[in-house]
C-alpha cells in the first residue's frame, strides 16, 4: 500500500513567501479597520472583538506560512510549523463564524423589536459550545493527520482525514441553518424597520454566511483530496482568503447598530442614545414598541428619587 500523502506538506510546497507576506499585511490593515470600529464604540461589539481576534490568527497563520517557505522538510521542525499553519487555518474560521451568528440574533432581535438579553446569554453559551467542539474536531484531525503521514500509518491518516471531512460538514449545516433563519426572519412581520432595511440587512448577512459556505466547502474538499487545485496557492487564496477578506470589510464599511444596517460608520456605542421598553401610556409608544430616549441626570427627575410615604405617613427607608 502507498504511503499517505500529507497535504499539508503539498500545501507548503506551493507557498510563495512574498504573497504570504502580502497577505500579512492586508490582514494587518483589515483588522485595523476593526479596532477603528471598536474605538468608535460600535456595536454589537462581541462581533467585533472575534473579529479583531480572527485577524490577528490570520496575521500569525501568514507568518508561519512565511517561515514555511524559508525551512526544509528535512528540518527537525518542519512537521511542528505545518501543523501550527494547519491549525491557525482551522482555528480562526472559529471567530468569524462567532461574529456572523452574534450578529444574527442582534439582527433578529432588532427587527421583532424584542429584548434579547437574557437570550443572547443562553444562546451564546451554547453557540461557543458548538463551535468549539466542530473546531476541536478539525483540529485534532489536522494534528493527527500530519502525525500519521510521519508514521506511514495510514489506518491513523484515514482517520484524521474523516474528522476533518466531519468538522468541515458540520460548519457546512451551520451555515444551511443560518442561511435559513435569515429567510425566516426577513419574511417574519416587522415591528420597528421598514422593508428596505430589513432587506438590506438580510442581504448583508446572506452574503456573509455565503462566504462562510465557501471556506466549508474549501474545508471538506481539502481534507477529502491531497492532490490537484486544492492543494495549490490559488485555492487557497479563491476559497479561504477571499471570503474571509469580504466579511471583515463588510463588518468594516457597515454599521449595525441596534441591529439596522447602514453604509458608514454610524454614531458608536457612546451615544447618548438608549433602546428602553415604553410601558407608561402617558409616553405615546405602543406597550410592544421601544423607543430612543436621551439619558439624563438623576438630578433632573428628583421626583423619582423621594422616597415615598408608608401609610403610616413615615418614610419607607432613609431612617
């Protein structure tokens, strides 16, 4: 029986270390133009904390593909930095698919006009459960796959590449319930947008999960064939680089706050603007709607801040 291929080795092979290091520096500048928006206070800032986190993977995953292209298979280390180029490829897929799916429920949560809060906490924990657990998966699939070529064992390497296979398919039915839940909630009554932003949102998000398909795809095809277009450089910069550079600029260019999409940089999170539930019916708003109230002192609203009578005609607390 033929030794196993190692596709990681084929990879490397096809390295140029120029490009990785162009690719370094757009990383570089697309993950500043994530710190711009987080000193600009924009939200949902979880999203963009991942994503800050996702570039900076990336800016590391080219340098090590640099240094790659600089050592011999022959070196004692080579097998540690292809498993380390491995796994910094499969592990900032992690962070982006974060961002997308918080950015989801924001979205949801914006157009039915409901406080999500408690939600989004529940739904956060689960969500990093899954997608740590698809990534472990990968991961330890890549790290035993490069293990199993340098043992010729290829019991081991069958194996490694079936989980990979099974980490890619399983980001794949992430991104077909996700693609789903955004053609639920954009064909869902609305309560506080208009069509052409719930539509314009939902494009954005359609595009974005898309991408995400894209680098599934990418995944599972590579771990299934160790030979051919998807080992070379072009697949990876087509089906890997290209969708991860297309969400981060449009995470980048867009503004998402209160879960409504517009071109631009928006106010940030320092407004002086916030979303509260309206239930007296001297305000005018319907019990179901919010609305944007400005924060004012406590000193303004001393009416609030009495304290009030027992019937007894003493105070209730400040004895």
């Amino acid at each position: 029986m033929s030794a196993p291929i190692n596709p990681f080795e084929a990879m490397g092979s096809n390295i140029s270390p120029v490009q990785s290091l162009v690719f370094a520096g757009v990383f570089a500048v697309l993950t500043l133009l994530i710190g711009f928006r987080m000193l600009k206070g924009s939200t949902p800032t979880f999203c963009y904390r991942v994503l800050a986190l996702f570039g900076a993977v990336r800016i590391a995953t080219f340098i090590v593909r640099y240094i790659v292209t600089r050592a011999h298979p022959t070196d004692s280390d080579y097998k540690t930095l292809l498993i380390v180029a491995g796994v910094l490829v499969v592990f900032g897929f992690l962070f982006y698919c974060e961002a997308i799916l918080e950015l989801l429920v924001v979205w949801y949560g914006a157009v039915r006009c409901a406080d999500l809060t408690g939600m989004q906490r529940m739904i956060k924990k689960v969500r990093h459960l899954v997608l740590v657990g698809i990534s472990v998966l990968g991961i330890v699939g890549t790290i035993n796959e490069v293990n199993a070529v340098s043992n010729d064992d290829m019991s081991a390497y069958n194996t490694a590449k079936i989980m990979r296979q099974a980490s890619g398919g399983l980001f794949g039915a992430v991104t077909v319930l996700t693609l789903l839940a955004i053609i639920v909630i954009a064909c869902m009554g609305r309560v506080k947008h208009s069509r052409v932003s719930v539509a314009r949102g939902a494009t954005i998000l359609t595009i974005m999960t898309l991408a995400m398909g894209v680098e599934c795809a990418y995944r599972v095809w590579s771990a299934t064939s160790s030979t051919g277009f998807v080992v070379k450089q072009t697949a990876l910069d087509v089906l890997l680089i290209a969708p991860e550079c297309i969400i981060i600029i449009l995470f980048g260019v867009f503004s998402f706050e209160d879960g409504d999409v517009r071109f631009g940089f928006g106010t940030g999170g320092a407004s002086q603007l916030q979303r509260v539930p309206q239930y007296s019916p001297e305000s005018g708003y319907p019990l179901n709607q919010t609305a944007q109230v400005p924060l004012a002192p406590a000193s303004q609203y001393p009416q609030y801040h009495q304290p009030y009578d027992t019937p007894y005609g003493q105070p209730s607390y400040g004895k």
